[in-house]
C-alpha cells in the first residue's frame, strides 16, 4: 500500500526500518520505530489504515493528526496534507494524493483554500478527480475547478509552443528568420555563413547562426476531435481538451470537439476553454464509437482540407460495420484521419488492436502518439 522499497543492498537495520514502515502497525511488535521516522509512520498510517479498516479490520484510534470538522472540512485531512508534503518526495506525494482521493475518498481537501493551495498539481491527481466529480458538493467542486485550471496551465505552458511551431506551417528555407529556436535551425546556411571564422587548427568560430523562416498556410483547415469520455480515457480526456483549446487559438484552423460514449455531445463552444469541458465532462458509461464517427462525417465541409482525429482505446460496443463504413466513405471523399490510441499510466498504448487493425486497412492511420508527437503529425498534414 506504501511506497516504501526494500532493496538487498541496504543494511540489516535499514531493511528493518523499511519494512516497519510497509507493514505498519501490524509490526509493532517485532519492529519499532525510530523518532526520525515517527512522522513518516503517521502519515503513511493515516492515510494507508484506511485499506484495513475497508477490509473489516478495526484500528485503534490514538495515533493520528487530531481530528475535528469545523465548518464541514476535516482538519486532519489538511494536517495529513501539511506533513506528507513536507516528509516524502514529490513523486511520493502526488502518488498519496491520488490514492486519497481516487481509493479512501478524501474529497474534503477540496473544500478548503489552503488544502487547495497546498496540493501538489499533476496529471495524476487531475485524472482522479475527474473520475469522482459527480460525488463533489458544490463547495469541493470549486476547489477541483482550481486543481484542473492549475494541472491544464502546466500542460499548456509545455505544449503550446510545441502546436505552434509545428502547425503554423512548413520550414521555408528560402527565408531567413529572426525566431531562433532549435526546430528552424539551418546548419547548411550557418557552415556557409561562418567559413571565414576557420582557424589554422580547422576549428570554427561559430558566431552567425541562420535559422529558416516558417511558410505561413493561407487556407483555413477543419480540425474534428472525436473523444471517448468512457472511463479509463480520463487521461486521454484531458490532454484532448487541452490540445483542442491550444488549437483553438492559432490561426487558420477551425477546430470541433465532441465528447461521446453511447451519445455524442458537441463541445464545440468550448473548444477554447479546456477547464469548462473537463469539469463537464461525464465520465463512465458505454461506447458507440460508429455514431460519434458518423455524426463527425456529417460535420465535413471540405474534404480536402478536414482532419478528423478519433481518440479512443478502440472498443466498440456499437456496430463495428457500420464504423468500418463510415470511416472508408470519409477516406475516399478524401479527409485525413488520425486513429490516437489511449495511453494508460506509463504512455503505454491500450487498445483493441483488432479494431485498430480493421480501421487502418480502411483508410485511418492509427497511432499511440503523445501530444507532442501529435502536434507533430497534425503540423506534417496541415503543410
């Protein structure tokens, strides 16, 4: 249940330390604890006792933070929060956070400012959140509404410069550029520029370095995401909304969102706003990924110019046929279509790949792409 490792190099004392951390109270009699362990014990024992107290076993009471409830909000959550913020590693963190949330239910750190403030953002805790929504008051809502808006800001700050380098158009080596980043880099015409800096060793002195201007597109493109709101695609959820509000604001591309499951629900209005769709979102239920492929057919204005991008771990559980169909009429009117498979906690692909198979021979490249690779390929179509 801890996070606490136990390796074959560590001394006997040190391996007896550990594994009275991962055993917890049920060692208490054979393995003591060290004072400088003592707050590492309570935390991992506040928040881990909850498993054996799930599984019918009682725990004694005595060896917490201190509870009370004033105002609805439990102090000894935030407590617990204070101190494991402050005794275990940031990875270790954010893992106890997610399990809070997502396995022993302490949705009441959302109820508070300062528990707010003092959770660590990442994508983990954003996608745990998500998956409990519909159980949050009003008041806990608000403070996942801050998380999200915290954990989509750092995904946007690493991401936007990647979608607009990569969208806003081809390298045109014909044109110099003043914008120096690694991506423009034109090594040819930087050799050129420097020969005279040679010394009498062979070495150059590098001191012009030419970057290549990027061709602006002058035609707008249709940019169509189709995403399973089912509930093991929280992940791909959110890097979806992200990625369609990131897109919404360059220039030249129209972009369309719609959320499906056994429904298809058109968020369109809100591709610019990637907070608002995740706190709409509902996650969970069936997938009927022919409807939400046939109903993005019905959307294509220009072919030629339109890229519809499926982001589904590709189980369907409507009609296979009729989405084989649809997607070979969409490939011979002639709109590019991009298959992006699910990926699970590690950036490992999880999908039907019977499915995928079948779509692929229709006319769907099928891939598990990062965003940023995503922001690759859609960069590569547009120009």
């Amino acid at each position: 249940m801890s996070t606490v490792s136990v390796s074959d190099s560590v001394s006997d004392d040190e391996a007896a330390r550990r594994w009275r951390l991962v055993l917890g109270r049920y060692a208490a009699d054979q393995l003591s604890v060290g004072q400088q362990d003592e707050g590492l014990e309570r935390s991992l024992r506040y928040l881990y006792d909850r498993e054996y107290t799930a599984r019918g076993h009682r725990v004694e009471q005595g060896a917490g933070l201190g509870a009370s409830q004033p105002h609805g909000v439990d102090v000894t959550a935030l407590r617990w929060l204070d101190e494991a913020g402050s005794l275990f590693p940031r990875e270790t963190f954010e893992r106890m956070q997610v399990d809070a949330v997502s396995r022993y239910g302490l949705t009441d750190l959302l109820q508070d400012d300062a528990a707010v403030e003092a959770l660590e953002p990442s994508r983990e805790l954003a996608v745990a959140m998500m998956q409990v929504r519909g159980a949050l008051n009003d008041r806990a809502a608000a403070g996942l509404r801050r998380v999200i808006q915290r954990v989509v800001e750092d995904i946007v700050k690493r991401l936007r410069t990647r979608f607009t380098t990569a969208v806003n158009g081809r390298i045109d080596r014909s044109r110099r550029s003043m914008h120096r980043v690694a991506r423009n880099f034109d090594w040819k015409r930087t050799l050129r520029a420097n020969l005279g800096r040679v010394d009498a060793d062979g070495r150059m002195t590098v001191q012009d370095v030419r970057f290549s201007a990027r061709a602006k597109r002058t035609l707008t493109w249709d940019v169509i995401l189709v995403v399973d709101q089912s509930g093991s695609m929280a992940a791909s959820l959110l890097y979806s909304a992200v990625c369609a509000g990131i897109l919404s604001g360059l220039p030249g591309i129209n972009v369309q969102l719609y959320l499906f499951d056994t429904s298809v629900v058109d968020m369109s209005h809100l591709a610019d706003d990637p907070v608002t769709v995740l706190m709409t979102a509902q996650l969970g239920g069936g997938t009927d990924i022919a409807r939400a492929m046939r109903h993005a057919e019905q959307q294509v204005r220009n072919p030629s110019r339109t890229v519809v991008a499926l982001v589904s771990d590709f189980y369907e559980g409507g009609s296979v046929s009729n989405l084989l169909s649809t997607v070979r009429r969409m490939a011979s009117s002639g709109v590019t279509m991009l298959g992006l498979a699910a990926l699970d906690e590690a950036a490992e692909p999880v999908y039907d790949q019977g499915t995928a198979r079948h779509l692929a021979e229709c006319g769907m490249e099928v891939a598990a792409l990062t965003p940023e690779r995503f922001a690759e390929w859609l960069g590569e179509v547009l120009s």
